[in-house]
C-alpha cells in the first residue's frame, strides 16, 4: 500500500472517506451464536466483580497484569506483529508460548486471527474489509463479530491469507484444542487460588472464595478489559486522529487509543508500513508493545526486527 507523507498540521484539513456498504458476503438473519454465546457470558459474569464475595486485592492485581500480559503479548506482539506482518523472529518455543497466551484471551485462534486482519489490510476501509468503521461504528466494534460473513469462512479464508501459519502442526492442534484451552486456564486460575489459600491455613470455604476471586478477576475481567482494548483498536483509530502518512484508507493515529492498546492507536503509521514492528514514528508516539520487543532482543530472544521504512513510495509533504 502507498503512502505519502504529510504534515500533521495539516491532517485536520484531511477529510474522511464517505461511507461504505456493509460486506457484501454478511448474513444479518445467520448470528454466529459462537461468539454471541461467548462474548455476552463473559459480560454477564463479569458483573459478580460488583459483589464482594468474589472481591479480592490479588484478583484485581491479577487483571490488571493480566490485561498487559495476554493483551500486549499475546495479542499486540504475537498474534498482531508476529504472526499477521512477521514483523521480528523468535525460538519456535517462545512464539508458541505467545501463541497460547494469546488463544486465552478469547480472540479465536491464531489462523483465524491473522487471516481476518491480513484481509483488513488487503481492503482497509473498502466494502469487503471485515470490520471498518466507515460502515458503522458499532459493527467495527464488535457487530461484525456476531454476524455471519460467508467470505470469513475459515477454509476460504486460511487459503488466502493465513497458509504460512496453517501448516505448522501446532497451530493445527490449537484449531482443534481452543475449547480445552480456554477452559484449562480457568482450572488453572481457580486451582491456583484455591491451593494457595489452604497453603496459608484458610478454611475449606475460604479456598473457595479465595480460588473464585482469582478466577473471576484473572480471567473474566481481565478477558472483557482485553476484548474492548482490542475492539477500540479495531474501530476509533479508522475514525478520528492525525495522520502521518497518506494512505489509501482513513487510517489515524489516535493517542487516546495508543495509550490504552499499548501503541496499536497510532494506526496510520501501522498501515502505512505494516511489516514495521514499531508504531512510532515521529518524537512522543510511545509504543509500549515495541518496547516490550527491544527488551527481548536485549536478551537474545527476538531478533530481524523490521523497523519503520523510509521507501521511495514514502516522500515528505510539499
């Protein structure tokens, strides 16, 4: 995708594309009861965080090291810059790692991840990109999530744009195994509570509430936190910002967003340059998840980090 750059005083005289149609391949009568089921349990069992039975001060410190955890490195860093752009490389071991972190956070698997945003670049801000904004808000939220799209089924879709992660066997099993993941790190929450509480000579029940609140703030919590950084990622940074570059869609870099997703808000440069495993390109643009990155190749464990570019196709603004 070109893109020129321009000056960013002037990308508030930039005016946003008209609106597009909804993917011609939806089906607003099929719901993909999967996610429908998925996402709204999650949203009514979050609600006992309001009670104070399931309340406790390792539960929210939980959640909130959880919410940097699975959503920087398991969604930013693995299944975005890893394995969608293959921004940097890493041991086989690591990135497996990253990879099962990322399945907890309830985004489906890596494969269908990365084919879903690797056709949002291919169409971004177009009729057939799976979640833009410019057809509605809401359906780039999380709208899209619930209604069938027959262009987003996964045989078709993986051909296309996900055949490199698709022919590795471990990703394979994760397509197979996803559901007995994402229960198994419940077990684990609560179990890890439960076992601590006894071990500290609490009471049978006191395990109990203990495990709960673990389990409740560890993975409930923190899963929904996870899910609405990731969905203002998808959505509010195509709408309103400043721009850098200018692209072939309504890209922007959106601070706001950029704070909460770790460096995902300055979207403008990510589709300027897509392979780039840094979103910072100018003084100020903090990108946490990149941080996170230089950390790992100060240890040895990343290492062919693709850095923002300067191609011919990138010229200053007059």
């Amino acid at each position: 995708m070109t893109a020129e750059f321009v000056n960013v005083r002037a990308a508030s005289q930039i005016k946003p594309r008209a609106r597009i149609q909804f993917p011609a391949g939806i089906n607003r009568r099929r719901i993909y009861w999967r996610y429908a089921f998925a996402v709204g349990s999650y949203h009514v069992l979050v609600l006992l965080a309001f009670f104070p039975w399931f309340f406790s001060w390792t539960g929210v410190v939980l959640a909130i090291f959880g919410v940097y955890l699975f959503g920087v490195v398991g969604i930013n860093l693995c299944y975005h810059r890893l394995l969608s752009h293959r921004s940097f490389c890493c041991p086989k071991w690591l990135e497996y790692s990253f990879a099962i972190i990322g399945v907890c956070c309830l985004e489906d698997t890596p494969a269908r991840w990365v084919a879903v945003h690797r056709k949002h670049h291919h169409h971004a801000d177009d009729e057939p990109d799976p979640h833009s904004p410019l057809a509605s808000l809401l359906w780039s939220y999380f709208g899209w999530l619930f209604i069938e799209n027959k262009d987003l089924d996964r045989l078709v879709l993986y051909d296309r744009y996900a055949r490199d992660v698709i022919r590795d066997r471990f990703y394979v099993f994760v397509e197979r195994a996803i559901v007995w993941i994402v229960l198994a790190q419940s077990v684990v929450f609560f179990a890890a509570g439960f076992a601590a509480s006894l071990l500290i000579g609490g009471t049978l029940m006191d395990a109990v509430q203990f495990g709960a609140s673990v389990w409740l703030w560890g993975v409930v919590v923190r899963t929904v936190a996870v899910w609405h950084i990731t969905w203002s990622g998808n959505s509010f940074p195509h709408l309103w910002g400043y721009r850098n570059y200018e692209t072939d869609d309504n890209s922007r870099n959106n601070v706001l967003v950029a704070i909460i997703t770790s460096g995902e808000g300055f979207h403008n440069n990510h589709h300027a340059d897509p392979n780039s495993a840094s979103n910072s390109h100018r003084p100020g643009e903090i990108d946490l998840t990149y941080l996170f990155l230089r950390l790992l190749v100060s240890v040895g464990l990343a290492w062919n980090v693709i850095l923002p570019s300067r191609s011919s196709n990138t010229r200053p603004a007059a």
